[in-house]
C-alpha cells in the first residue's frame, strides 16, 4: 500500500474457491468484499454478539499494551496461548462495554501513519 512497500490486496466478489485459491497459494494478501452477505450475522454490532453469544471469549489486540488494564479484574482464559476476553461482560476500562470503547494499538506502531487507530476484536 501506497510507500510502505506492502502488496495491494487483491479484491474478489463473488469469487470461487477455486479462484481464491490461487491467489491465496500465490502468496498475494487477498479481500473478499462480499463474503459475509449472506451469512445471518452480516451487519450485527458488537452489542448483538454480546447479548446472543454472552458465554463466547473473544481475542481483543493490544490488550495487555493497555494503560490501566488490570487483567486480574478480567473474565479471561487463555487458548491457543493468547488470552481471550468474555464477550459477555469485558469491560476495558472496568466501566463501559467492549463495544463501546476504542481502544488504541499498540506504541510499539505509532510511528507508521497507516497503521490503524483503533484495535480490533477478533471472535474465532
């Protein structure tokens, strides 16, 4: 992407499997536009997944980079080595829900001006 030398994605709609696959077996980074349309799911907001999967522990980046975060007060397991959050109840600064709070990432990229500015969830 634009001078940070990295491969512009390549963005697929409506592909196959097959066609994902060479690209994915070329080594290219790979975006799939629509592949979420006709799962039930698409368009949920963090709060839906909250309320209808409450028991799920969900991977929240950068967390343990947090100012102030007091993993001891976190309804948190480990799996796969990486701790993972309760999607349920995790409330970042003890106070407000998860999908209410941006949390930042990490000082270790703040000099990159692409990175992104707000850590993601990931649920898997």
């Amino acid at each position: 992407f634009g001078n940070t030398g990295l491969a512009h994605p390549v963005v697929l709609r409506n592909t196959t499997h097959d066609e994902f696959a060479m690209h994915a077996r070329k080594g290219y980074p790979v975006l799939v536009e629509d592949w979420a349309v006709d799962m039930p799911y698409f368009g949920w907001t963090g709060e839906e997944f909250a309320r209808s999967f409450p028991f799920g522990f969900m991977k929240a980046e950068y967390l343990t980079a947090m100012p102030g975060i007091d993993m001891s007060k976190v309804n948190h397991k480990y799996i796969d080595g990486e701790a993972r959050v309760n999607m349920g109840d995790f409330k970042p600064d003890g106070e407000m829900m998860w999908y209410e709070y941006a949390r930042p990432t990490r000082e270790l990229y703040m000099d990159d001006p692409e990175r992104p500015k707000i850590a993601p969830y990931v649920w898997h």
